[in-house]
C-alpha cells in the first residue's frame, strides 16, 4: 500500500504548526517526535493510563487514541503550555510541588492536563468529585492522597 | 532508528528520512541548558497501527458511499476510543477509516413527543451535560459516571459504543432496556432494528458491511416509573463484572405494571432478564417476591468468569444488583424521581 500522507494545520498551546505526516502515526507520536514537545509521555498506549493526556479544544481527551491528522484545525494544549511566559508555574504545579504531588513524575503532565481542565469547571470541588476526575489517571508512586491534596490546595489558591 | 542517523546542524534543527518520504525538519524547543534531547523520529515499524487509507468524510452520503464500496474492509472512525486501542495492538486492521467526527449532523439529541432520537456521534459528554435528557432518561445517566474515565467520555460516542456491541458495556443492556429502536442506513436504503436484534454476540451486531447505524430512538419513559442502574467493577470505570440495569413502573393504585430488567458484563450480549419480573405483576412490591425475581433472573444469565471474577461471582453479583436495584428503581417509582 502506497504509504497515506495528509498536511495538517493545528495549534499546540498558540504556536501554529504545519506538518505532512502519515494517517497511521498517533497524536501523542506526532506530538513528542514530530513537535519535540516530550512533556507528554506515553504509557500505555491503548487509554488505559492517561500519561498522554493533553486537552483538544479545551477538553482532556487520550492523545493515543487519536491520530495526528484528526487533530487537523484544532487547537492543542500540554504541560509545555501550563506554565506562564516567565517561567511561572501554574497554580496547580506549584501545589504539586509543595504537596509532594509526584514521586517519578511520569504520570504527571497528564493529570495536571486533566485537573486544570476539571478545576476550570468546578472551582470549589469536593474530594469526591477530585476522586472521580483523577480516576482516569494512573499514579504508581503517590497512592494520590498527595495528588488530591495538591488539587484541593490549587483550587483554594485559584479562587483566591 | 540509531543516533547516527540524525545530523544535528548548528541551529539545532535535526534532519533525518522520515519512514521512506521525504526528508523532514522539526524545529522548536530542541535545545535545553545545550543539551539536545534524544527525539527518537519513528520509522515505520514503530507505528502502533497497521497501515490505512484515511478520509475524513463531510457528509453522510460520502460515508456509506465509501462503505459499500469498502464493506468490510472499511472502518467508521467516531469517538475511535474502542477502534483506536484495538487497532494500536493491530487486533484491527482497517484497510480504509473513514472519519465520521466531521459530519456534524450526526450529533444531537432531538427530543419529538413520543420519543427521543439520538444522533450517533453524539458524546456521552454531551449526553451527561444535557439535563432535560438526563431527566427524561435517568437510567442513561445514571449510567454515564460507570463508563470509562472523564477522557473517555469527551471523545466516546454513544452510536460507537452499541455499534462496538462490547458485552460488558453498559449502553447496550440500557438500549435493551428502554426498548430503544435503532436505524440503520445504507447508500441506498435504510431499516429499523430493535435493539433486542441488534446485539447477536460478543463485539457483532447485526449491522450488514455497507450499513451504519445513524439514529438511535428512545421511547419516552412512561409515569411513575423508576429508574436504577448498578454496577460492580474491580476499579473505578474498569469494565464491569455485572451490571444491571432496571426500570419499574407502577399502577395509580402502587402496584407493579411493568419490569424491564437487562443485564451487561454477564455473556456475549446484553441480556434481556425482563421476564424474570413477570412474578411482581400486578402486585404490591414485596421483599420476598423481589428476591424469588433476583434469583429467577440469576437463573437466566450464563457468564463466562474470567480472571476478575469467577462465573459463580459474576452470577452472585448479578443476583445481589437485581435486588438492590429492584428495591431502589420501586422506591423511586413510588417517590416520583
């Protein structure tokens, strides 16, 4: 078979990328070898883990089950993007840091992709519902008692 | 791919072949504290899916068009959260994908009188965010929180799910359930099938290789009826080892007229249990009736065990849910909500 190019356009956190890349080649390949963004990190590769985690159009989705060429006209965000221009952390990392919210770290750009999104949603959430937003996300170091509390103090910090 | 391969030149952008095309450049964010970062670029070998011809189709008729062209050997590609995992391990090897997200008459949900169609590329996200939807279907939405994970359910759409037809997912045994009837559409003719028809064994539905499923209609629930839907996983949006899914309705005067009761997770389709219930007909809801229907209904499954749960566990969980749910969907019925 002849090999299935298409040219995209998208935006990765405001740059505006354009690529010729194969039908066949995922999102998050496209984004860590093609874009040399490795800020998201790839785990399981069928969407069980949820390291890969950016937000299309705002939205936390698996960027290994999608490919690259759907991401044609859309707009991406990843950790690359948390941070603002002078190096500043996002509320949220900052909380990761002082809660002891990673141990290795590898889980981590996807659930802070997951929680700012969840945090722009429901400002004041209880840990129930922090819970059920980190359920999509596997941790093997914290046991995520440090995670939710990261997220609870963000949250509180974020409202101000 | 060896590190020798790449040439790094002075403004650190890297050049290399790119799976037999053209030479290719990534440029941006290369050089860190003057470290150049190991950016493996992957080679065909290294790609997670077989190969396929990709078309994002516009409009419906492009779809099926394709389709009967293609039949089996062409995907439809909608939340792809089923497709994507099973083509990256290459249990499926699509020769064409035909993307179906950019056909945006295909997501809705349209509420008509009697009943309710639903568009196929309608997100479980959209459908959780619609309260009028979720009051007039609680049964669905109290069964949205067990599917997956909140990622899952921005790109997951409820046409992918029963056209996927997975026998522990919950939709089907809701569509089973609700007495949902669904239409099927080729380029030339379309068909409406019951959903009692629909789901002939594990990840098979009756849909023909030309033939998509593009609505889904949803009977309006009738009064005083209860709504529950339970489950028991091993984690948190994990595939369920039973599920049950349940409503009752009941008579001006408290009494029971009607049981629909479906299992998911329990054998290789949706199982329609309704007739388990036929004892509460007709009467006032008794504990000791609910558990003679439990284990009729037990008695009606044939699960398959598997390494999170043994066939007897599945049978026990499916009895123990019956119960429960019978109890809460009565409760609720007699409650009004």
């Amino acid at each position: 078979m002849d090999i299935d190019f298409h040219d995209i356009t998208l935006s990765v956190n405001g740059t505006k990328y354009q690529r010729r890349i194969e039908s066949r080649l995922l999102l998050s390949d496209f984004i860590r070898h093609d874009l040399a963004l490795a800020g998201t990190h790839v785990g399981c590769e069928h969407g069980v883990c949820g390291a890969c985690t950016i937000l299309l159009d705002g939205q936390p989705v698996r960027s290994c089950l999608m490919l690259a060429v759907q991401a044609n006209h859309h707009e991406l965000s990843t950790v690359e993007g948390l941070a603002d221009k002078a190096g500043e952390y996002h509320p949220l990392q900052q909380a990761m840091h002082e809660h002891h919210g990673l141990q290795c770290g590898y889980c981590t750009p996807g659930i802070l992709m997951t929680i700012t999104a969840f945090l722009d949603e429901n400002s004041s959430p209880s840990e129930d519902e922090v819970r059920e937003a980190l359920s999509g996300n596997l941790c093997r170091c914290t046991g995520y008692q440090n995670i939710v509390d990261a997220v609870l103090a963000a949250a509180d910090r974020m409202r101000g | 791919m060896p590190l020798s391969d790449f040439q790094i030149t002075e403004n650190t952008s890297i050049f290399f072949d790119l799976r037999g095309g053209p030479s290719h450049t990534f440029k941006g964010g290369v050089l860190l504290n003057g470290i150049v970062p190991h950016f493996i670029p992957l080679d065909a070998s290294a790609m997670k899916p077989a190969p396929f011809k990709y078309v994002a189709a516009t409009s419906l008729a492009q779809a099926l068009a394709l389709k009967a062209e293609y039949g089996d050997d062409a995907k439809f590609l909608a939340g792809g959260q089923s497709l994507m995992p099973a083509m990256n391990f290459r249990l499926a090897q699509p020769a064409i994908l035909i993307d179906i997200n950019g056909i945006e008459d295909l997501a809705g949900i349209h509420p008509s009188g009697a009943t309710t169609r639903v568009g196929p590329l309608t997100r479980y996200r959209a459908l959780q965010r619609d309260e009028a939807f979720a009051g007039m279907f609680p049964l669905i939405d109290e069964a949205l929180p067990h599917i997956a994970h909140p990622q899952i359910r921005n790109r997951g759409t409820i046409g992918g799910n029963l056209s996927h037809a997975d026998p522990a997912s919950e939709l089907p045994a809701i569509a089973v359930a609700l007495r949902a009837r669904f239409r099927v559409q080729t380029a030339k003719q379309e068909r409406w099938v019951e959903a009692s028809d629909f789901f002939v064994g594990a990840l098979t539905t009756d849909l023909k290789p030309d033939e998509m499923l593009v609505e889904i209609e949803l009977p309006r629930v009738k009064p005083r009826t209860g709504a529950c839907f339970m489950e028991i996983a091993r984690r948190r949006g994990d595939f369920a080892i039973a599920g049950v899914a349940v409503m009752t309705t009941l008579g001006e005067r408290g009494e029971c007229t009607g049981v629909r009761l479906a299992f998911c997770g329990v054998g290789e389709t949706p199982i329609d249990a309704s007739s388990a219930a036929d004892a509460l007909i007709g009467h006032q809801p008794a504990q000791t009736t609910i558990i003679d229907v439990a284990k009729a209904a037990q008695a009606m499954i044939d699960p398959g065990g598997s390494v999170h749960a043994t066939a007897d566990y599945q049978r026990h969980i499916a009895g123990v849910l019956t119960e429960r749910a019978l109890r809460t969907a009565q409760r609720r019925a007699r409650d009004g909500h």
